[in-house]
C-alpha cells in the first residue's frame, strides 16, 4: 500500500509516498481500505514537531479517514468486511488502516466519503467545547474566531443549531462571506475592524456569553475584556502562533470562567461520551442539519501542499486527502 511519509520534523515541504507492507487486524481491530483522510491544522503542528502528541520519523499525517471494512480481527462483531465506515486513529494519511474498533462507526448511504473523513475532528472538537465545556444554551450570544476555518465553521453550525447568537470573526470579506452562507448572524473583520468596540456594538455592551477560540495571540485579550458576566472562555487552540498570556484579574472582574478544550484527551478519559457525541453528529449531517464545508480535496501524492495550503490560510472548512482507491 502507498503511504505519504515525513521522514523528519520541520518542513511541510518534505513529504514522500512510498511502498509500505499492508496492516493487519489484530484483536479488536479493524483493517479499513481508505478512501479519504481529513486534514487539519493539528497536522500542521505533527509535522513541525509543535503538536501535543509526538511521533518519531518517519510517520504519517491524519487523525481521520473513511473507507471500506477490509478485514476484522477477533472479538469484532459490530463491523465486516465491505462495510462503509469512518473513523479515527494515528497516521492516516495511507491507503490502508489498522484502528480500535471502538474509534470507527458506520455511515449513512447519504454521506459520501470526503465528508465522512473530513467533519470528526473539526465537529467532534466544537460539539465537546460548545455542549460539553461551554454549556451553550438558546438565546446565547456565541462569538467565534477564525470562523472560516474547519472548527470555526463547525462552531458557527453547531451555535446556530442550539439556538445562539453567532457573531463570526475573520480576516477578510471572502472569508465573512462564506460565515454568512453557514448562518451566522454578525460579521466582524479583526483584520480591518477595532474587535472589543465591535463585540460592544452588536451585544449592545453585555458582553458574549461564550467565545470560542481556536486563533488565540492577539485577539484573546479584546475577546477575554469583551466576557459578558459569567460567559466561558473556550481556549481551543493557537492557530495564530502565540500563546496569549492572558491577566487572571479580568476572570474574576467578569465572573467569567476561562475553560480549556482538548477534545482528543477527552476521547481517551472519556470514550462512551465521545462515542455518543459522534453518533450524534451523524444523525444530524443524515438529518440535513448540518452541513460540512469542504472546499479543498487533495490526491495523496499532494499531501504536503494540502498541508501548506491549511499553513498559509489559503483554504477554508476542511481539506480532504483522497487515495484514488
């Protein structure tokens, strides 16, 4: 089976496929003939050493895939081969993985293939933070940066879904443009735009009850000051670059609660819930109520440029990796 390889850490730009023997199931697990691979911004941060989990070269990308059952190993009873499926695990970004069964799930015969391997992380991550961590109720004013990317949009949905308020944050009109066609209700340009006079304008100086922030550096500390009085701070991640040192005093001034959100620890301290969440999501996308955006696909061979194109912003929603089988 090919496999898009990094044979060392740093540059994006030094990817190659090669040959590798094909897996095998063991107990409980599941060999799956890829068809698609999500790719996101975590993947950005494996390949330049900088992300939570660490593996040693030479590896591949992606956390996500779909494709079809090609084998099952010993005590496996939900899953047989020929089964469409979608699932997580390790490296990928290959033409055929060897997985937990308790992280793959089937799909309905209306969900096509890029979709089912680009929306569990993105939407797996924003569905914890939003229901899980920031308890968003209806009637709530959700504020989003980066709302053009893969968990931005995700965000956007899945606020306008439980009834809140979206206010979406982005860096150019294009972008804007497409938060709008996902349902968001306010468009702010932190680019061009003075954010904290901006989020006190649209919520008439209350404040939002729940940010959600995968971006952070600069535009934490407005949005921290812009908490309306016991509204969540969800810290998803640093897209951005820099961590953002934030003053503990404004959490106590706005009795506003700064939460973090590592939704892949999560799916490891706390399985059945995750399990469940994602089932959830299925239902909803089979539903028609959730939509994903993809607005990139990529064969295997060109992993590293869908890799740099998610580095340098020149992609918005989801990129997919396809394997061409």
């Amino acid at each position: 089976m090919r496999a898009a390889l990094y044979k060392q850490l740093g540059s994006i730009e030094n990817m190659v496929v090669e040959d590798l023997p094909s897996p095998t199931e063991k107990k409980g697990e599941v060999v799956v003939s890829v068809k698609a691979i999500g790719i996101a911004f975590p993947d950005v941060l494996l390949v330049q050493g900088k992300y939570q989990v660490k593996f040693d070269p030479p590896f591949s990308p992606g956390f996500e895939f779909s494709g079809i059952v090609k084998a099952v190993g010993e005590g496996v009873d939900a899953f047989k081969p020929g089964d469409a499926v979608m699932g997580r695990g390790y490296q990928c970004c290959r033409e055929e993985v060897a997985v937990d069964a308790k992280q793959v799930w089937k799909i309905p015969a209306s969900m096509n293939f890029g979709v089912a391997a680009g929306f569990g992380m993105n939407y797996g991550t924003t569905y914890h933070a939003l229901k899980d961590r920031g308890q968003l109720k209806a009637g709530e004013t959700l504020l989003v940066l980066g709302a053009s990317g893969g968990v931005g949009i995700a965000a956007v949905e899945l606020g306008k879904l439980m009834g809140a308020k979206v206010i979406a944050c982005a860096s150019t009109q294009d972008k804007l443009d497409t938060c709008k066609r996902v349902g968001a209700d306010e468009l702010i340009n932190y680019e061009t735009q003075d954010l904290r006079a901006e989020i006190k304008r649209i919520t008439g100086g209350k404040g939002v009850d729940v940010c959600y922030d995968p971006v952070g550096d600069k535009f934490a500390d407005p949005c921290v000051r812009s908490m309306a009085w016991g509204g969540r701070y969800l810290v998803i991640g640093f897209a951005a670059g820099e961590i953002p040192k934030i003053p503990l005093n404004l959490a106590l001034l706005k009795g506003c609660a700064l939460v973090g959100v590592f939704w892949g620890d999560f799916s490891r301290r706390e399985p059945e819930l995750a399990y469940r969440n994602t089932e959830e999501l299925i239902r909803l996308i089979a539903m028609g109520k959730l939509k994903p955006y993809i607005s990139a696909t990529y064969p295997l061979e060109h992993t590293g440029q869908a890799l740099a194109d998610l580095l340098t912003r020149k992609v918005q929603g989801k990129v997919v990796v396809t394997t061409g089988r």
